[in-house]
C-alpha cells in the first residue's frame, strides 16, 4: 500500500515538473527593443527581457538571426539565454555602454581579471540557475585583452572595462551549453565561486584564457574545443578573489580538445600554426593557488600545438588527488608534464606553511614533437616534498638537438619564481625526465625516444626517496644517460 501512494506521488510530481518547464515563458529579445541588425545598441533592451523573467519567475530570453550589438548584459537567477544558430551578440567598443567594477575591499592578491567581474559583457553576481545556450555566436570585438596589475593593492578605479566575455561569481547551477566564442577579451569565460557548473560543447577561439574554473565545486567541462595561442585553453584555479582560501575541488574535464593555432584559425576551419616562441593553450591547474585543487580528474583530452599540462601549487594552498588519463598531444612547446611546487605565496603569508602537492596519476599519455626544452619536469622543494607521483604508460618523443651537457647538481631551484620553465629555471639539465625533492614515485611504463641528438641524459633524479621504476626505456640505455640520486630505489628497465 505505502509502496503505491509513493509510485502515485512521484508520478504526480513528474506530471508537475513537466507541466511547469511547458509552461516555462519565451521571449524574443526584439520584442523589447533589441535591434538585429547591430546599427543600435541592445543591451538595455536584452536586460530588461531579463528583469522581466526574472520578476515572473524565470523563463527563456531568445536571440534569433541577427547582430546584437552589447555592452554589459546581467544575467539573473532563472534566466536562460538563448542565442539561436545565426545570432551573434557583438561587444562594443564603447565603453560606457559597460558596467562600472565593482567594490572590493582590502588589498588585492590577485589580478583585476580576477577581481572585478561587473566590467564584463555578460555576467552575474550571486544567481542561481541560469545559462547561456545556443548555436550562436559571442564575439568579443570590443573587448580589452589587458587589465591592470592590482596584486596587493588597492582598488583605485575601473578595472579592465569590458576585458571579459562570460563572467560569473557566486553562483549555483550554471550551464553554458554549445555556444562559440570568439575574442573573449580576457577570459572567454570565468566562473569564480560558483558551486554544479556544467560547461558543454563550447567552441572558444580567443587571445587569452579560453575558460577558467577559480575556487568552484561539482564542475564538468566537457566536450569543448579550446584555442588560445597566447595563454592557456582550460586551467583551473583558487585565488583569493573572495577573501579567502577557498579550494577548487570536484572538478572533471573531460573529451576536449586544446590547441594553440593562430587566433581565428581554429573558428574558420584553417587551423594555422602559431609561429611565435611562446604558444600557450595548454589545460593547467595554477598558478593562482591559495586554496589548492582536491578531487581533479582531467580524462580523454588532445592538446595540438600547445604547452603540456602543467599543474602549479606556490601560494601556500594543498593539490591532492589528482588524476589524469587519456591524453594525446602533438607539437608539445616547452613541457609535455610539469607538476610542481613554489613559495610564491601570493596571498596574507601564513608562517611555516608550505605549498603541498600529493597523491597525483598521470596514465596512457602520448606526446609527440616535444620541445628540448624540458622534459617531464616533477618538482617540489627541499623543505616540503612532493608525495605519491605516479606515471604509467607514458609515451615521449623529444625534438633533442642539444649539444651542451648542464648539471643537474645547478639547476636551479623554482623557490619565489613565478613557475615557468622558460622564463624563470631555462634549460633542463635532462631532456626525458627530470624529479626533484619528491617522496614515493612510481613509474610503470615510461618510453622515450629522440628526433635528433641530444648530450644530456635522459633522467635526472635528486632528493628522491622511496622510488619504484619499471619498464622504463630511452634510446641510449647506459650509465652515463641516467643520473640518480635517490634513496630506496628500485629499477627494472
């Protein structure tokens, strides 16, 4: 008996639930003044279709065909906004039409980028069930690429006005589901604080960040296709941007393509190689890292012409339990793995306490074309040890190419540095895997192979304690190609 009245509730609630979406309300954004042709601004008239499902309850804002020509757009809680195949919201280059930054009290460890987000061609402070939906378009033409430097000081003025294309904080149950970007300014899109965020079949072809996750729970990022030439496609962080050290945690991503081709090239389907040094487009976890990164999983991913993965804890916040599986990557520039640790501590100092890194699996990776820059490159610092480094079934083909030989006993250490390889600590002193100050290392499977030449030797260990290496294989097995210095070790190449 009870076991039919709870089949008859549960049948009268989906009854309900299906009724009310029914029912949800759609509106079309010219209806309230929005021009489709994007001789006028339509910003105002696209807010107030917002404010208007909102006040009723919520419902579904509908651009069709057309060119909507924006300023600041605020989303708010129960708002969905749809842009259909062949709508384009354009940002303007008039900046008044953006809204001011807003407060932030206290000194500022973090870019502006990271503080301000009402600045932004559309954004939402503190909503909750909202998204950005459609096959359309979002292009960013009148967006800045640069905000000012504010680490540490005081809020002095207006921010980086209109320097964002998505840019959300503090808010719970978000979807951003098949739309393109293109020029998104600083961050094609920025979520910070916000709690089951879900990011799906997005295609972002940008000159800066392409989307950063910062101190959010209970993400997925999925299916997307991410290029961004100049700074990274997909990176996770935990600035203090909310006062506090909060961690980005519960996070996967998973069947997305990164790349670092020329801007624009990945949109109209030419896909040219960037020809600069620096090509970016890498998924990273860093380097703002206050609060750190728990319960990470990075699956099924293929990053072309881009950096490798790198994930950075120096701001004196724990990154634990991380796993990564799955990844092809071509052309790799400076790094194909960078795990690392820092004393940057960008954020109130906490005395005595360190940046952690423990409990991270790396598996089934193939990288080819890798720059001689670095190889894999695992590193944390002799007052606090990496923990629990596992790599297995590891796939590496090095460019080589280097005629000098340096020490390994010279390389110097990351310590305050911001952490990039190429900037900051140069050529390493291996070309196939360098570990430093790391306790408990397993590697099962790790084969490396050379294009050209190379003078330097294809392992280098130091401070490692309690290290179990199987299977490993390079193209010159001697001695002279491995330098190690480890306690408790056991090899079985």
């Amino acid at each position: 008996m009870e076991r039919t009245i709870l089949k008859h509730i549960l049948f009268s609630a989906l009854v309900l639930l299906s009724a009310l979406n029914a029912n949800a309300r759609t509106i079309n954004a010219v209806d309230f003044g929005a021009d489709p042709t994007g001789k006028k601004l339509s910003s105002d008239a696209i807010n107030k279709a917002i404010e208007t499902l909102n006040h009723e309850g919520g419902g579904v804002l509908t651009l069709t065909t057309g060119t909507y020509l924006c300023g600041s757009i605020r989303m708010l809680s129960h708002v969905e906004l749809n842009l259909q195949a062949g709508a384009t919201i354009r940002a303007t280059t008039d900046k008044k039409a953006y809204d001011p930054a807003e407060p932030f009290d206290g000194p500022e460890y973090q870019d502006g980028g990271h503080t301000y987000f009402h600045n932004s061609l559309i954004w939402a402070d503190g909503a909750e069930d909202i998204a950005i939906t459609g096959r359309g378009l979002i292009d960013g033409e009148g967006l800045t690429r640069h905000d000012t430097e504010t680490a540490g000081k005081v809020h002095g003025g207006s921010i980086g006005t209109g320097d964002k294309a998505i840019a959300f904080k503090l808010c719970r149950d978000v979807l951003i589901r098949d739309v393109k970007i293109y020029r998104g300014g600083h961050f094609g899109i920025i979520t910070t604080g916000c709690d089951y965020l879900t990011i799906d079949n997005v295609l972002i072809d940008t000159n800066r960040d392409g989307i950063d996750i910062d101190c959010c729970r209970h993400v997925c990022v999925s299916n997307c296709k991410v290029n961004t030439p100049h700074d990274d496609a997909i990176v996770l962080k935990s600035s203090y941007a909310l006062h506090e050290a909060r961690p980005c945690e519960d996070v996967m991503v998973n069947n997305c393509l990164v790349t670092g081709y020329k801007l624009g090239t990945a949109m109209d389907g030419t896909y040219v190689p960037e020809t600069v040094n620096w090509v970016c487009g890498r998924i990273k976890l860093g380097t703002e890292s206050n609060g750190g990164y728990r319960n990470i999983t990075i699956a099924n991913c293929t990053c072309l012409y881009s950096s490798g993965l790198a994930f950075e804890e120096v701001d004196q916040g724990i990154m634990d339990n991380i796993v990564v599986t799955n990844i092809a990557m071509r052309h790799v520039h400076h790094y194909p793995i960078y795990i690392t640790t820092g004393k940057r501590n960008r954020g109130p100092q906490l005395e005595g306490v360190y940046s952690q890194a423990a409990n991270i699996s790396i598996s089934n990776v193939v990288a080819d074309d890798c720059d001689s820059l670095s190889g894999i490159h695992i590193s944390g610092m002799p007052e606090c040890k990496l923990r629990n480094i596992s790599l297995r079934d590891i796939y590496v083909t090095y460019r080589g190419g280097v005629e000098q030989k340096p020490s390994v006993d010279n390389y110097p250490e990351l310590d305050t540095k911001y952490p990039e390889i190429a900037k900051f600590l140069g050529l390493a002193p291996v070309y196939g895997l360098l570990v430093r100050h790391v306790e408990g290392l397993r590697i099962n499977g790790l084969h490396m192979s050379l294009m050209g030449s190379d003078a330097r030797p294809a392992i280098g260990m130091k401070d490692v304690v309690d290290a179990r290496l199987t299977d490993v294989s390079q193209p010159t097995p001697t001695t002279d190609n491995v330098y190690i210095d480890c306690k408790k070790l056991t090899t079985a190449f």
